[in-house]
C-alpha cells in the first residue's frame, strides 16, 4: 500500500493549513487563484486561467494544468476553489487527529482538502526525474457552490485526458457516487392586492396567506429514494400595517429520476396554482435546471479504475446515491467521463467541518494510485483508451 512519507505528510499539512487561511467564499476566489498559480509554477507546471468568471460572477476563471505524460496520454483530476460564506476568519488546528476551524466557522475543507492534495501530487509528479507514463491534467474551478457555475462555463474541448475524476464529496474514502440527481430551481412570485390592515384590510388581498396555503399542501422532505423536494426561502410584504400585496417563494426539487422530477415539478407548480386561484392572487412561476444528473456505468473506465486503486489503499469501494451534485455533473452533461470520489471531508459547509489528517493523506494517496494504474491499465489495454 502507498501512503505519504512523513515529509510529504508534513508538506500537505501546511498546504492544507495555507489554502485554509486564503478566504475564497464564492465569487472572491482570487487570492485562492493566484496562490494556487504561483505554487504551481514554482516547480513548472504552467497553468491557463479561462474567462469564466466573468459569466459566473467572480473574480477568478478556471485554472487548467498540464504535466505531459511519456504515452501522450493523460487523466483529469478536478476540485473547486470557492467555499461557502464564511461566519469567522479561519484559523485552522489540529484536534483529535484532525483538522478544525478554531473560530466558529467552516474550515473550507470542502473542497480545499482536496486541492491541497492535487497540488502535493503535482509537485511530486513534476520533481521526478522521469515524466510520467499517464499525464496529470489538473482543473480548478470556481463557483462550485452556488450551482456548479464554473465547470458548466469549463469548455471541456480543451481537455486533453481520457477521463477523469472529481473528488467532491463530504463522506468517507472508499465511497464511488453512483448517481446524482437533477436539481430544479422553482421561483414563484404571487401577486394580491395592498391595503391598509387597519382602515379597510377588506379591500385587501394577501399573498401571504396564499402562499402559506400553498407551502402547506406541497410535496417536501424525502419522497422516496431518489427525490427530494424543499421549500428553501419565502419573503414577502413591507409593513405589519399593509395587506401584503406580494410574496416569493424559493423552492427545489431534486430526483435521479427524470420522469419522477417532472411528475414533483408539474405537481409543485399546479398547488402552488391552486392556492393563488383560490386566493384571488397572480402568480408568475419561473424553472430554472441547476445542474444535470446522471447515473454511472459499470463499464466506465473511470469506475474501474477507481474500485482498483480503492482496493490498493485497502478500502473496499462503496457505490452511494448523491442527494446533492458536484462538477462531475456538469463535465457529464458536456460528454466528458468522469467519476465523483469521496473525499473525507466530515461536516461540510457547518461550523464545525472538520478533516481528519488520515483521511487527508489518502486523499492524495488515492491520487498517486490513480495515476499509477492508469498508466499500467493503458499498458495494459492501449484499446480501452481514446485520445481526445
């Protein structure tokens, strides 16, 4: 089995430590950018910035990077720069074996463990005095969290990799997600009739009640095993003396199903009707997809691959069913394999997110082992391969 000496273990705790003190919620990942920019051509990786930040909102594009491998062949490996809004400054420290933000705040493991990782197996790949067989293509993204925004703007035209993996996701090493959902955004903005609540609330019509007669009748929660639905944010009305002549709903519906999403879409949209009718309200209702889902296939390459260098590390591989998306969604939905790997990060996106050091170490051991039976399953099967 292949774990991290204890310098390199050393050197990938203080990138985590450094990626961690750089704030990047989403929109301002700049200074996460540019420190990853200068780590990378510090040992001479040359790295590309794209122009999606300008459509994403932010002030930083994706980061592309290259080490060509001795076959002309190479995988992609991809984690995401942004984090969630942060509620403290972070300060991270090592507890109980693990790292915590010492403030009350996330620590930004999510998915800086994970980049932290890609890099040290950069540099690791990059100081050898061979190039490697398999080739390391490395891709950086921005806004991740509010929708999977930069992979979608990512052209993956420009990839050079067979396929590749993202290792984004909250749970233990050792877990292949298998499926994730379709994510629709539902917006609804009811329409009724201001007033005075006080001189003649009879002349008017309010939304809110409307709306709460709707959010009381809609599907939520886990529908069954595949679907979920929830009423996210209402807002509405401007003083406790007027008749609220406005209100707005947010709501989401996720499910691996198409057919099951559209049925809760359809059904989401008709009582959200239903209760503006009856109310004498309008209603505008607006649908937006946030990401695609998708199921994997047993025969992928990326699958394969993944259950053997789990087995090396000694991690039997489990296959889990997502509730939430990660950029493999939007490689996917562009063509490009991919598969999303566990990447131990533990609480994600509370205050006490944690990593443990273990689980931060095989992160990058995972990588190296990746990137070793690439090269032996192309050694292998050269067919099983196709060069983009």
């Amino acid at each position: 089995m292949i774990r991290p000496s204890d310098p390199e273990r050393q050197r990938l705790g203080r990138t985590f430590e450094a990626l961690c003190r750089i704030e990047s919620p989403t929109g301002n990942e700049r200074a996460c950018a540019d420190w990853i920019i200068e780590q990378m051509e510090g040992f001479g990786v040359a790295v590309q910035e794209d122009r999606a930040g300008e459509a994403v909102g932010s002030n930083a594009g994706n980061l592309l990077a290259l080490i060509p491998g001795s076959s002309g062949r190479s995988i992609l490996m991809c984690v995401h720069m942004d984090t969630v809004p942060l509620t403290a400054p972070v300060i991270p420290v090592i507890r109980d074996d693990g790292w915590e933000n010492e403030g009350d705040g996330i620590l930004g493991a999510d998915n800086k463990a994970a980049v932290a990782a890609l890099i040290e197996l950069a540099r690791g790949v990059s100081s050898a005095p061979d190039p490697p067989q398999m080739g390391l293509e490395m891709l950086f993204t921005v806004a991740e969290e509010t929708g999977l925004n930069g992979a979608s703007e990512f052209d993956v035209s420009r990839l050079h990799s067979d396929f590749g993996f993202v290792f984004d996701h909250a749970s233990p090493i050792g877990e292949i997600i298998s499926a994730s959902p379709t994510h629709m955004l539902i917006t609804a903005e009811i329409r009724g009739r201001a007033a005075h609540a006080g001189l003649e609330p009879e002349l008017g019509i309010n939304a809110i009640v409307a709306a709460s007669r709707a959010i009381s009748r809609l599907p939520q929660g886990r529908l069954d095993p595949e679907t979920t639905a929830n009423v996210g944010v209402i807002t509405g009305g401007s003083a406790t003396n007027v008749v609220a002549d406005r209100c707005r709903i947010e709501a989401e519906v996720r499910s691996i199903s198409q057919a099951r999403l559209d049925e809760v879409v359809t059904t989401t949209i008709d009582t959200l009707q239903d209760a503006a009718d009856s109310a004498s309200c309008d209603l505008d209702v607006s649908l937006q997809k946030m990401f695609s889902g998708y199921r994997l296939s047993p025969s992928e390459r990326s699958v394969a691959l993944a259950q053997t260098a789990l087995r090396d590390l000694g991690y039997e591989p489990r296959f889990v069913v997502s509730g939430g998306g990660a950029d493999a969604n939007a490689l996917r939905s562009q063509g490009f394999e991919c598969t999303n790997l566990a990447n131990g990060t533990e609480r994600a996106h509370q205050r006490d997110e944690r990593v443990s050091t273990a689980a931060l170490e095989d992160n990058l051991a995972l990588m190296v082992v990746l990137l070793e039976r690439a090269a032996e399953m192309l050694a292998g099967d050269g067919e099983g391969f196709s060069a983009r």
